[in-house]
C-alpha cells in the first residue's frame, strides 16, 4: 500500500475552498464542531443517501421507509435509557475552565500547555469526574416554565421502535423484515473535533431489522457482510476498511454481539457504522413503559413472540469524510501538481462538465446546447470562465468523473471531447450519443484507481 499525501489539515482546505464544508456563522467567530455544507457537500451527501436507500430499498423487498419526528415524548427516552445512562465523565479544569470527558484525557490537550495533556501540568486543577447527560433539553409549549420538558433525539432509531406496530398493519410485513430512516441526531458532546467526524448535529442512516429469535444470529452476520460490501461498491479501498467485533467489555448493556465497520481515517481507524444484535430489549422496554403489546403474532400458527432486532447505524457526515479521504490525491500534469478527488462517479456531487474551448465563434452556444440535454440525464455544470486547464483543475478537485469540450471540430463534426479525470484519457463522441455513452460510463464497474501502482486505471 502506497503511502497517502491526504491530511485532515487538506481536506478541510480543500472542502472550504471548494464549497463542500464550511464553519457555521463564521461571521460570529463560529461555533464549536458546527458545520454547514455548501453546493457540492450537499451534492455529495445527497448521493451518499441515495446509495443507502437503493441498497435498503430499490435493491430488497423486506425492508420499508420510515421519517419519523426529532422530538418525541419524553417517556421514549425513560424507555429507552438514555435518560438515566446516556452520559459521559465530565471533569472541568478548574484554572483553564475548559471541560473534557475524564475518559478522553489521553486524547486531547492541555488548555495552557498544549503540549501536555489534561492534569499534567503544574498549575492544573481538574474536578472529580461526573456524569453528563448527552441529550439535548428544550421545552414544547409557549411559555417555559409551564411546557412539557421535551428533547432532541440523540439517535433515530426510538421512532422506529414506536412504530413498530404501525408498520406491522398497514405494510403486512412480517419478521424478519426491517424499517429504515435517514434523519438528523443530536448529541450535546463533551468533546467534538476532527472536522465533520464528530458533530453536536448530525445526520444518521439507521435500519432496525426485525427477526425471530432464533435467527437473530444468522440475520447479525448477513447484515456483516452486506454493510462491508456496500462500502466497498462505492469505492472505498479494501485496505483502509475493516470489521471490529466489540469486546465484551465494549458491548451495550442490551446487545449480545456489535461489530464496527471502520475505515483508516488520518487520525486513525475509527467507526463509520456500528452493527449490533440488539434481542429485545428496545420493543420490551416500549411494551413495558407505554402499556402497549409490541409483539408479532402469525395469524396462521397463533405463535406469539417479541422480534429481535438487528441494527446496521452509520453517519451520513462520516460516510461523506470517508469518501472524500479515500478520493483525495495529488499527481503531477505536465510540470503541474494537481489535487484530485478519485471519487466513484455515483458520489462525485456533478457527473459531467461542459466546457466550450473558447467563448467566441459559436463555441459556447453550441456548449449551451450540449449541456441542456445532458443535464435533464445526469448532474452536469457548465464553466466557460478561464483556460481550459484551470477549468479542469476546479472540476478534477470536486471530483468530476468526466469533461466535455467543445472545440472547432465539434462545430464541423458534431463531435465532442470526453476527457477522464483519472486516466486522462480523451476520446471523440457524437453528440446525439453523449447522454448513452455518460450513463453506460455511469452504471459500469469502477475501483479507486489509487490502488493501481501508477495511481491510473
């Protein structure tokens, strides 16, 4: 494995300077781990999603869609847990004033001496460790002091367990089958940082999947490997992408197996998505605290049983960085250093650029043209500012799979030049055939030309 010239300190840059990520009212000063995604970021996470549903959706027939509400009665969360053991150690420093999780201290810094780390140095003043609740807490009613104490969910899978028994009478599915939602989470941490990593906001794609008993072990392996394979169709480098069983002391309370898929992030392997064989503790403690039966009962047999669950958990946010990280690649063209990102093109945010060579002698019309037909096909940008290398440049680092120039020829021909971001490669095609040969490129096989000792496919 070659070594790779990718650093957090670059992806931030490029991510700014490219319009995927920005700090949140930076015009305040910020604040702390909030992020807001610009034009391409939000192309970029858009396909992520669109992904994940069509591998849970399109692709099976056992599983539905759920969009359930972000605050929810308190009681889910008496139910669930999270109330009373959602938290993390908490110590403050007492000369810094800065907080820190007592069990993070390792990883973080001193807040005078950032060469030390939390109680190292001399005039340190940590308190004694203390639990902190995770949720955030808000009030629904007009007036504080008299509303209902409500708050934000801290996963999103509750709202699939509330439904439970919804979707078993209006989808007449039965176990195993799963529910599926992508949704915002909320999560008041102690300590945030490593760019979108680990945000107090964040995006979750989450499906509960729903077993009896007996096979919960059999349907925990299948979703292993499925959620492995998902990763690795999208591109991501096999070498850079592992499956973790937890330990027993790494193991919830509720589950009896938990596997993380991690990736070789550059501060390290960390989780893109957990899975885990979660028995029956969620529908129970529903059962239990709303006074309600959640059990599946097969009319034909009269057998009667709470289903297990089995739940894949991955970050919308987090997936994002993994493909950028794993895109992300300097070579040298012609004298040049050039920063690309080698996305697979069913995440590159835009598909194809349209470029006219010059803005003179019917060039850019007849690009106008092209570009309003394989638009309505696949995302597709139009750039006639600046020397066509540059306008290569801008699109090679949002990771567009493919550029389209139009020349003199083109007006005499009808022809066009497919140009590829990672091999370079330049070919002729019509353009009554563009919009074909765009989505027959689209739909074929694709692996990250960084695993090629030339870094070419």
């Amino acid at each position: 494995m070659a070594d790779d010239v990718v650093t957090m300190d670059k992806i931030v840059s490029l991510c700014k300077r490219r319009g995927f990520v920005f700090p949140s009212s930076e015009i305040y000063g910020g604040l702390g781990s909030s992020y807001d995604y610009g034009h391409y970021g939000v192309l970029l996470k858009n396909n992520v999603k669109e992904q994940w549903w069509k591998a849970m959706l399109q692709k099976r027939d056992d599983i539905v869609a759920l969009d359930s509400a972000i605050i929810q009665h308190p009681r889910t969360w008496e139910a669930s847990g999270h109330l009373a053991g959602f938290t993390d150690p908490l110590v403050d420093c007492r000369t810094c004033k800065l907080r820190f999780r007592a069990d993070h201290l390792d990883q973080v810094q001193c807040g005078r001496k950032p060469s030390r780390r939390p109680g190292e140095a001399p005039d340190c003043d940590l308190t004694e460790s203390r639990a902190f609740n995770l949720m955030f807490e808000t009030t629904v009613g007009p007036v504080q002091e008299e509303g209902a104490t409500v708050y934000l969910r801290p996963e999103t899978a509750q709202g699939i367990f509330l439904n439970f028994r919804n979707y078993l009478q209006f989808s007449r599915k039965r176990p195993p089958f799963g529910i599926a939602q992508i949704g915002k989470s909320f999560r008041n941490e102690i300590t945030t940082g490593n760019f979108i990593f680990r945000m107090r906001e964040f995006e979750q794609m989450e499906m509960e999947y729903f077993v009896p008993p007996a096979e919960a072990q059999r349907w925990f392996e299948h979703w292993l490997s499925e959620r492995m394979r998902w990763y690795l169709r999208l591109g991501i480098r096999p070498d850079h992408l592992r499956l973790r069983p937890h330990t027993t002391e790494e193991l919830s309370h509720y589950s009896s197996a938990t596997s993380d898929v991690e990736y070789l992030f550059p501060i390290g392997w960390s989780e893109l998505e957990g899975i885990a064989n979660r028995g029956d503790f969620d529908l129970t403690q529903h059962a239990k605290f709303s006074g309600q039966k959640l059990e599946y009962v097969d009319t034909a047999t009269g057998e009667r049983y709470v289903p297990h669950v089995i739940e894949p958990a991955s970050g919308v946010d987090r997936c994002a960085l993994a493909f950028l990280v794993d895109g992300y690649d300097e070579d040298e063209i012609e004298s040049e250093m050039r920063t690309v990102l080698r996305l697979h093109p069913l995440l590159s945010p835009v598909k194809v650029a349209v470029l006219p060579l010059v803005r003179k002698d019917g060039q850019p019309e007849l690009a106008r043209s092209v570009y309003g037909e394989v638009r309505d096909r696949v995302q597709a940008e139009y750039d006639e500012g600046g020397a066509i290398g540059r306008r290569y440049r801008r699109q090679d680092e949002i990771g567009t799979p493919w550029a389209v120039t139009i020349d003199h020829q083109s007006l005499e021909d009808q022809t066009v030049t497919l140009r590829d971001r990672d091999t370079l490669a330049q070919h002729r095609v019509a353009i009554d055939a563009l919009g074909d040969e765009l989505e027959r490129r689209l739909r074929a096989p694709w692996q990250s030309p960084k695993l090629q000792p030339s870094g070419r496919t």
